[in-house]
C-alpha cells in the first residue's frame, strides 16, 4: 500500500490497478550521511565527529493508465500536482507480509525529478523522485504517554533517633515505550494549573522554574522545532531555564517520563506524543 496526502488535494493512492495507477518498485532510499571529519595531522586516518543524517532520495516506478472513471490524462495531472517542488507532501507505504500487513509509515517529501514519456496508447510509464527532507522514516500513527505529576513526599512524626540517615528519593516513572530503531523528537503538552513545571525523560530535564499556567490553559512543547507556546500561539521559550535543560528524545525501548511541577492543581498533567522513528 503507498498513498501520497498533501494539504488542499485530494489522496492519491499509488500502488492499486483499479485506481489506474500501479507501483512497480518503490525505493524509499539511504539517507545521507551528514559527515564531520577532519585528516589527523601527521599522521594516517581522521578525527570522525559524525553524528546525523541528512535527506534521502524516494524513488517510484509507476504505470498509469485509464479507469472505468478517469482517463489517463487525468490521472497523471493528479500525480503531478504533487510534484510542485514547492509542495510538501507525505508519502505513506506499509509491507505486505501475506498474512497481516505491517503498520503504515510515512516519509516527509518534495518532489525532486521524474519522467513521464508517453510512447504507448494505454499507458505511461512514470518515474518519480522525492527528497525525504527529514531523513528519517516514522510511524504513521502516533503514540502517548500522559504523566501525572509526582505526589509530594509525606511528612513523617518527630520521633527520630540519632543518627539519621536520608535515602535518596524514588519517584515513580511514567514508562513510554518506542518500538523504534532512531530516537524520536516528542511534543510536550502541560496542562494547568500549575507552577515551575519539569517534564523529564531519564536525567535530562526540560525546566521552567518561574512559569505558571492557569487552569484551561496548557503549555506546548515541541522539542524538533525547539519552540515553547502557551495556548499553541503565545512564546514562552524565555520561560526555560538553560542551564539544566536539555532538548530531550523518545530513544528506542523503554524510557523513564516524570512530571515534577513545584505547585499542581487536581487536572495538571503532561502529555508526551512522538512517532516511533526508523532508519528504514
């Protein structure tokens, strides 16, 4: 199954004979290696610094030909309104397996190249190059965690023998599992009310010590973008405190999610979402 969604068109499916178009391969391609190396001076090899990748070229083969309901005309201009450079579309594919289909997932694209000759009365045989300018492929659906805030710790009677020792605290962990093979950049919802939330994956920390948000109001996060909106519209990223946080991911397997606000109401709470994220 491959099927290509843009906003403001319709969905294209690209891989069925009774839509009139057929996909004969698809390669959804190798991203780039986004390399940072330097020669060692005086001597054999390099310092490697490599870290990331960068985009990966998609490429279909397709027949189009005429159906009961559009010609073929008609079918390549659908096709080719995808193929604006200018459009950013998302292509979703899924394998099948014979017995059950494996889940979709989808590549973030623009249409780089193709061709199209028309030799044949019947049909046309099209070959389409995308840029998937992400890189990376990810889940078409999403997953959520939502974190409750920590209850605060219970006091204990005065009846203390010296002397005493302090155990380190324990917090309970919100368990979020990706079933990814890349770490995958979350959203972060906070809702109100509370005061100086810290929404945490593991031991890095996204704090906002002074910031407070009202009940009916909540706080997102999106940590690709790097952007902080209170409401979705108002900035708020001078509200995080550099100096202990750090742009979290969703790695692969299992991962510790805590919600530490200073002050919270009865609905505070925080909602991680993420795509599980793979290579290929």
């Amino acid at each position: 199954m491959i099927r290509i969604e843009s906003e403001g068109l319709a969905d294209l499916e690209l891989d069925g004979w009774s839509d009139g178009i057929n996909c004969r391969v698809f390669d959804p391609g190798w991203p780039q290696t986004r390399a940072v190396a330097s020669n060692r001076p005086l001597a054999d090899g390099t310092d490697d610094q490599t870290a990331f990748v960068g985009p990966r070229l998609v490429s279909l083969t397709l027949d189009v030909f005429a159906t009961a309901t559009a010609s073929r005309r008609e079918l390549l201009d659908r096709l080719a309104a995808f193929c604006h450079p200018g459009r950013r579309s998302t292509l979703f594919f899924a394998d099948r397996t014979g017995v059950d289909d494996e889940s979709e997932r989808r590549i973030l694209v623009r249409a780089d190249q193709g061709s199209a000759p028309l030799y044949s009365p019947s049909e046309t045989p099209v070959q389409v190059m995308f840029v998937g300018y992400s890189g990376l492929v990810e889940a078409a659906a999403t997953t959520t965690a939502t974190v409750p805030p920590l209850a605060p710790a219970d006091g204990a009677p005065f009846d203390w023998e010296w002397p005493v020792s302090f155990p380190a605290a324990s917090p309970t962990a919100t368990v979020a599992t990706s079933a990814g093979s890349m770490a995958a950049w979350p959203t972060i919802r906070i809702d109100g009310p509370c005061y100086g939330p810290v929404v945490a994956c593991g031991p890095l920390l996204l704090s906002f010590p002074e910031l407070a948000i009202d009940a009916g109001h909540y706080l997102l996060i999106d940590t690709a973008a790097r952007t902080v909106l209170l409401d979705g519209t108002a900035d708020r990223r001078s509200s995080l405190d550099p100096a202990v946080s750090s742009w979290w991911q969703i790695q692969p397997g299992t991962n510790d999610l805590f919600f530490t606000p200073e002050l919270s109401g009865p609905d505070a709470e925080a909602t991680v979402t993420w795509r599980d994220t793979y290579f290929l």
